[in-house]
C-alpha cells in the first residue's frame, strides 16, 4: 500500500507542474469558504447587535401593557412587585402630546413613570438627573427631543411646556423644567416607544392628573436575572391574570386577557428568527459557490487524469493497486481543498471584519469558523475528487500504455 507521505509529494509534484491551473481551481474554494465563514459571522454579529440594542434600554426586561381602561391600578402593581423574582418595576403612562419650547412646538411621546424607570430602563443620564418620586412638574428628556426637534438645543433648567389630551377631550398644558438629558443608548433596533432618545419622562402622578385618569397604561418590570425571566414572567402573567379577574379557566388563554406581555427574551428571539432566515439566505448562496469550486476540482482532477494516463499505467505495472491509485488522486484533491481552506479562511476573517465594520454590527468572530472552513474545504475537495480518482484506479494497464 502506498505511504501517506509518498502521495503526498506526488500530489504536490503534480499541483506544482500545473499551477496556474491549480490556483483557479483552488480559487473557487477560497471564495466559498470565505463566503460562508462572512455571513455566518454577520450573522452571529447581528444576533450580538441585537443584544447589545435590547439591553441597552433595559436589563432582563418585562413589560405588560394594556390599551383598556381601568385595568392596572397600585393594586396590580403590588401583585407584581411582590411577586419572586421581580427586581425592580415602575408603572408608566404613555401618550404622545406636544412640546413647545420657544414658541415652537413638537409631538414627542410622553412617558409618566417612577423612579424606578431609571433602574428597569438602564437610564444613563448625560446630563443632570433623573426623576424621583419627590419631584413635579420636572421633566427628563431624551437626547432626540434635546438635540434635534427643536432649532435650538435644550439644556438642563430650560423652561418647556407640555401638553396632554385629557379623557374628557380637553387639552392639559403645564409648564416643566428640563430636570435632565437622557444618554443617547444608541440602539439601533429598538422600536421608538422603549428607545429613550425620542421620550419626555415626567412624574407619573402629575401625567395622571393632565390625562384625568388614576390607573396604569403598563408596567416596565425588571427580573432578578436572564435566568429566571422566562419563569418570572410566566409567574407574573398568572398572578396578574387572576387579579385582574380572570377565570382559572381561561389562565392560558391569551385572548380572555385585557392586557399584554413580553419580555426581553420574546423581542431577542423574533429578531434573531429574522438574522438566522437572512443568514440561512446568504450561507445557502455562498454554499452555491462552494458547488462551482467542487465542480472546478473536478474538471480539474479529470484532466490531470487524461494528462497522466500513462503515469498511471506505469505505476499499476510497477504493483500499484486499484486503492494507491485512489488515494493518489483523492489525496491531490484534498490538498487542493486544504489550500482552498487556508486562504479562504484568512480571507473571511479579514472580509467579516471589514464587512461587520461597515455596516456597524459587533465582530463577532467564533474560533469554530476556522474548523468549519477548513472541514468544508476539505469536505469539498475530497468528494469532488473521488470520482476522477476512482476513474484513474480503473484504467486498464494495458490501455494506459498504449495511451498516446
């Protein structure tokens, strides 16, 4: 049987003989490998982007809203805040109203919380301070309305005013002083209602008093950790359910309840769903140039065997087997896919990079990509030489010297 090492060298005997031919064979494996190690590693990078954004506005979030009136009251705030594993929470109502700051007026969304919101939000405060529950008619304000609504900036004891529709149809407008400016999170994925930069944050007493209302839009809940949110908001669904007066019955019926929940780990899983489906797209279109580098391995490989007919009945005279045949050339075709390996890897961790970089996700770059290239370039390689190698093993001796 012919040594491992012995085919080898004949293998890159013959590469070397050939070599620009060679190179763009290798070439379509080089470039498939780097396109499935690229999008694969966009694809971890937005699924750590996405993240990154979530977290941004909140840690181990839970938020259970309702659009019915008279539903949430302090009573159900202190079924959630006494249920385990709740952290932190802050009621809040929303509705957008208007801003005017010198003469100039804006809708922006107005947000009446506690001052637990700074806590359950990750509020990071770029200036001033938040909200507590001592205070009135203050108001912090997001990067957005301080930086970009209006033609001047707003800073930190400006005057603004607010005004909000009442429930009985009439305007409210009261006068605020800016307490403070929110730090732009930039999370880019949030929807606008849980994104700081576009809210104004004022206390929650004084936004029930302008709306006419004394119960709760929705709770901004934080668990005790990503571990327990999952069980948390299961428990808090229940214990709310019951309180709000629904049947034991219909406990798992989502429709029978007058508000909604969903937590932090819901929006991380819709939006990965959404990177996976994307990266599934571009890994199969990447995978389809990897097909055209094996079909190039394989024109390749039945050439050298046309080339080498007579080599080979020279080496089946000399005691070769069908199987030394077969592993020369399915060893020639390895290597070729190893070389492709090694320079599509390097070349995808060097593309994901700048790609990643370009398009502003995380790089984030798994050190099984690098096996994963290298297995499927030689994957690659192997499969695509075995039957221009099983066809040399073949020939017929006689024939093979005959050959002209």
């Amino acid at each position: 049987m012919v040594k491992l090492s012995h085919a080898v060298k004949i293998a890159l005997g013959s590469i070397r003989s050939a070599k620009i031919r060679s190179a763009l064979t290798t070439l379509g494996i080089i470039i498939g490998v780097a396109a499935v190690i690229v999008n694969i590693s966009l694809g971890v990078g937005f699924s750590q982007s996405f993240e990154d954004n979530i977290g941004a506005v909140g840690s181990n979030f839970i938020v259970v809203f309702t659009q019915k009136n008279n539903v949430f009251h302090d009573n159900q705030l202190e079924v959630v805040r006494n249920t385990q594993g709740v952290e932190a929470v802050s009621p809040v109502n929303g509705q957008i109203g208007t801003v005017t700051y010198q003469s100039s007026s804006r809708s922006a969304t107005i947000n009446g919380v506690r001052s637990e919101y700074g806590e359950v939000g990750n509020i990071v405060m770029e200036k001033g301070q938040f909200l507590t529950d001592q205070d009135q008619f203050v108001a912090v304000i997001g990067s957005d309305i301080a930086y970009d609504k209006f033609e001047r900036n707003l800073s930190v004891k400006n005057s603004i005013n607010i005004s909000i529709n009442n429930i009985d149809g009439t305007v409210s407008t009261h006068k605020f002083t800016v307490k403070g400016i929110v730090l732009d999170p930039d999370a880019t994925y949030v929807a606008p209602e849980l994104d700081p930069r576009f809210r104004v944050f004022i206390p929650l007493d004084v936004m029930q008093e302008m709306q006419g209302v004394n119960d709760i839009g929705f709770f901004f809940i934080k668990a005790e950790s990503l571990e327990v949110l999952e069980t948390v908001t299961d428990e808090i669904d229940e214990n709310l359910a019951r309180s709000v007066g629904v049947p034991s019955r219909d406990l798992d019926n989502e429709d029978a309840k007058p508000y909604v929940i969903f937590s932090q780990q819901d929006i991380l899983e819709q939006l990965n769903q959404i990177s996976t489906a994307l990266t599934s797209i571009l890994t199969v279109i990447a995978l389809i140039a990897l097909l055209v580098g094996s079909i190039g391995i394989t024109n390749i490989m039945l050439v050298t065997v046309t080339e080498r007919t007579k080599e080979i009945g020279i080496l089946k005279s000399l005691g070769f087997t069908y199987r030394d045949i077969l592993t020369l050339f399915v060893v020639e075709a390895a290597i070729i896919g190893f070389l492709g390996g090694i320079f599509g890897v390097i070349l995808g961790v060097i593309a994901s990079y700048f790609v990643n970089q370009y398009i502003d996700v995380p790089f984030v770059f798994p050190i099984s990509l690098i096996f994963l290239g290298f297995g499927i370039a030689l994957f690659v390689g192997v499969v695509a030489g075995v039957y221009p190698a099983n066809k040399a093993a073949k020939m017929d001796p006689g024939e093979s010297l005959s050959y002209e």
